[in-house]
C-alpha cells in the first residue's frame, strides 16, 4: 500500500563565523588602463556564484555593466584576504567589503574629476556608463578611460582598500546570553511524500520552499542555490551514510555512497521572501548553507504524518522504515 | 601496442595504444580533450560521458580498442566558446552551472536525447540525465535548460524547413 504524509520543517540560521570570531574580508578596488574597473577580493568561487554576485554588487555602486569589472579573485599574490567561502558569508561579508570599497573608490574618482574637469568641489557629481558628470550641467564631463590615461602619464593609480568586519559578540559560557550571529536566514519548507509500506521506499513527490535572502541579488542563483539545497538535504534524509566504523569510511564509492539523481527529486517550488536587511549590501543575506536545512526535518515530519512512524536517525533508509512500521506503525 | 582508427569531433585518427588504455585516457591524455571529466572512473557518475555512434557511454568503462571504427563526440565537438550549441546557450542563460564538473556530460546527455526526441517531457529529460550525477544543482535547472533547448532546436527546425 501507498500511504502519502505532509510534512513541514523551519530553520533560521546565523551566517558568519559567529561569536565574537573576527569576521573579515577586505576588497581593493583599482582604476585599469582602459577605464576598467578591477575588484580584488580573496573570495573563492566554487559554483555558488560568488564572482557574479561581487561584480553585481561593484557595478550597481558605480552605474557600470558587468562587462565592465574585471574580478580578481583566488590568487593569493594578488587579492587581499576575504576569508573562506564558509558559512555561508561571501555574499554578505566581502559584498559588503566591496560595496564599501566601490564608495570610497567612487569619492576617489571623483576628486580626479574635480581636478581634471577644472571645478571647484566634487558636489554634485554623478557617474554612470563609465563617465563621471556634473549632475546640474551634465555637459561638464569625463570619461574612466580619460581619467585612466591622465593618471597614466602621471604615473599614478586610483585605487581603494577597505574592509568590513561583522558584528558578533560572544556567548557568555554561564548565561548562555549574547548575539553569537548576525544576520540571521529564515526558511520554511514543505514537502509531500509517499511511502510504500510493503517495501518501506520513500518517494518526495512535492517540496515547496520559502526561502528568506533579505534581497535577492540574482533570483536565478539563489533558485540555484535552493534547488541544490533541498538536493543534499534529501540525500541526507533518505540515501546518504558513509558507513563510518572504527573510523574507516566504507561507503567510499558512489556505488555504496548513493546520492539523488534526476529521478529521485521532485519539481521544486521555490518561494523567494525578500526583506532586507538593513546592514548587508543593498540588504543582502547569504543563503548557501541555510537552504539546505529544514529538508530533513520536513521529509521525516512527512514520514511520521504517512505511516506514523519517528526516524530517529538518518538516513531513513525503507529497511528502518519498514522495521519501524511493523513494530507500531499505523497503516 | 596495437592500431586503432577512429573519429573524434569529425576528425580521423590513426593511433599506436597499449591495450589496456582506457577511452577516456586516449581522449584526454593522448588527444587533449580535456573536456570530458573522470569522476568515479567506475561508471556511477558520468561525469565521462561522451556520445559513441548515436549513443551516451561512460569512456571510463570503455578501453579504447572498443572504439576502433567508430564516431565519438566530445563536449569540444558540440560547440565553440564563441559559436556555442544551442544546449550549452541555454544552460548558461538558465543559470544551469553551477561548480561545472558535472556539466559536459550533462550536456552530452541531452544531445543524444534530443537528437533522438525532439519533444522530450520533463520526466524524459530527467530519465536521460539520470546516469550524470550533480552534487550542486539539484538537476532543476539542468531539465529547465534541456527542455528550453529542446523548444529552441524545434523552432530552428521549422524555420529552416520553411526556407527550403
Ligand atoms: S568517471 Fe566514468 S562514470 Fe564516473
Ligand atoms: S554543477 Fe557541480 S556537479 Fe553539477
């Protein structure tokens, strides 16, 4: 027999490294020949999007296309240090560190500016498409590549460092009081499962996500993000053990170590909330680790709601379920 | 040492290989196609996948010998970086990559399945990348792309059916 439950589960997360830990990334920002603008950041990329998400975050400072940046990044000779891409911080942290160099470069340019265009103050500058203009006489202007070759025969460069640290403070170990993390993610999942009760085989058959981001930089990454989430959170539910004993993993293989394919994931409805939050970039949050966790709970919630029955550890494979069934399972 | 002839993306080889060399070893190693990826080098990933006469295998699994005679289509034989099959467009714009490693076999996947169907459903896509596994993206945005392309490649079809 096929039984089907509904489960949900909620989670919030604190992002950053948390309690008191200094939290750091440093951006520098640098004017290029050709009237490029080049972002140095020690932030990894391993496919979350990272290096997309800084150009966005440098270019909307400056009124740029993306086109434009030139990313520098995973090169320690060259990059100042933007801590690791880990809990979930890149967005956040060095977005932030960026966002803030960007508007400190931008005072930079603007003072060349000054010079360069023969005014009196920096007041009423504005930039966009790669030339800096006076916003009340929009004739009076110049260009990134005319401040770049300017500097050039002077033998100067325009450049800004900056850093952002994030605000944490740590628990006090008696009272367990404090704000170990700042900011915080939310989600909320829901999923529908079927169990066949004769087999004990769990089919994920709906997932709905909610998922809070603050401001959705790239609502196709975070998507992304989501989708890959609720992906490993299943896995985890239902098919993955490394079988650890005497601290030898066994499952060692993709044979033995099962992972979901294409087959094994329902559609995903993803629900973007956006709600942002008043100290990340354009109130950023991240979200890399968050989406990962109410799927769990939710899957098992769907279980214990189809057959009645707890899995108490994970993963629930159908031989715990069927055991779990046969010895007070309601069917 | 023996002899073996074959094409790759087109092109005729005539090649000397110790016996037990493997397909993805001649293709990576000695050809320099470097785009299809070992992962599990047992043939549970796919991450080795490429296109045998018509068909998806795991060169991983193959010796090169089993390919003697034979068409095989590498990820470099689908498109260029700057004239791009219409599969590889649509999974850039459907933001479908994501680490990457799992994508030229994706991507070889969906060519077989859409020179074969041109009208795959959801359930299709998700049937004929069910050999390629992907750690990052939960596969959604990978079948949103390939049904994408599928509507792209139909369209481009008629249209060059109508010019005749
Ligand atoms: S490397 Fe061939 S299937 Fe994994
Ligand atoms: S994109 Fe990373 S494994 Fe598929």
């Amino acid at each position: 027999m096929k039984k089907r439950g509904k489960g949900i589960a909620v989670s919030f997360y604190g992002t950053g490294y948390g309690n008191g830990f200094p939290d750091v990334s440093t951006a520098t920002i640098r004017l290029e020949d050709e009237g490029k603008i080049s972002i140095s950041v020690g932030a990894t990329e391993v496919g979350q999007g990272a290096k997309t998400v800084l150009s966005q975050i440098g270019s909307e400072v400056l009124g740029i296309e993306i086109e434009d940046i030139v990313l520098i990044n995973e090169d320690t000779s060259k990059t100042p240090d933007s801590g690791t891409a880990a809990a979930s911080r890149q967005t956040y942290n060095t977005g932030n560190a960026v966002k803030i160099a960007m508007e400190s470069f931008r005072k930079k340019l603007f003072e060349e500016s000054k010079e360069l265009l023969g005014l009196n103050t920096s007041i009423g500058l504005e930039t966009k498409n790669k030339e800096v203009y006076l916003k009340m006489f929009p004739q009076k202007k110049t260009t990134f590549k005319e401040i770049a070759q300017k500097l050039k025969k002077q033998k100067r460069r325009l450049e800004a460092t900056e850093s952002f640290t994030a605000q944490t403070t740590e628990m006090d170990p008696e009272t367990g009081q404090g704000a170990p993390y700042w900011p915080y993610t939310f989600n909320c999942y829901g999923v529908e499962v079927e169990v066949d009760t004769e087999t004990g085989k769990v089919d994920i058959i709906r997932a709905l996500c909610a998922q809070d981001v603050g401001r959705a930089m790239n609502p196709t990454m975070i998507e992304g993000q989501i989708d890959g989430g609720f992906a490993m959170g299943a896995g985890y539910a239902l098919f993955e053990d490394l079988g650890l004993k005497e601290g030898r993993i066994k499952n060692n293989k993709f044979s033995k170590y099962i992972i979901p394919t294409a087959l094994d994931l329902p559609e995903i409805e993803k629900f973007i909330i956006e709600d942002p939050e008043s100290t990340g970039p354009f109130g950023a949050k991240g979200i890399g680790e968050p989406v990962m966790i109410p799927v769990a709970p939710a899957i098992l919630n769907a279980i214990y709601n189809a057959v009645g029955v707890r899995i108490l550890e994970l993963p629930a494979t159908p031989e715990k379920i069927l055991q779990a069934i046969k010895s007070y399972g309601k069917v | 040492m023996i002899n073996i002839k074959l094409n790759v993306n087109g092109k005729d080889y005539d090649l000397e290989i110790e016996e037990d060399l493997r397909l993805i070893d001649l293709l990576r190693d000695r050809l320099g196609f470097t785009g299809t990826k070992e992962g599990c080098g047992e043939g549970e990933c796919g991450a080795c996948t490429v296109i045998l006469e018509g068909k998806t295998v795991n060169s991983c699994l193959l010796l090169a010998i089993q390919a003697h005679g034979k068409e095989i289509t590498t990820i470099e034989g689908i498109g260029k970086e700057d004239d791009l099959h219409p599969i590889q467009e649509s999974f850039l714009e459907n933001g479908a990559v994501q680490c990457g490693y799992c994508i030229p076999g994706m991507v070889l996947s969906a060519k077989a399945l859409l020179d074969k169907n041109k009208n795959p459903t959801r359930k299709d896509i998700r049937e004929a990348i069910s050999g390629n596994l992907c750690r990052c993206t939960g596969y959604e945005k990978i079948v949103d792309s390939i049904e994408k392309a599928s509507k792209i490649l139909q369209q481009r079809g008629s249209e060059s059916h109508e010019q005749l």
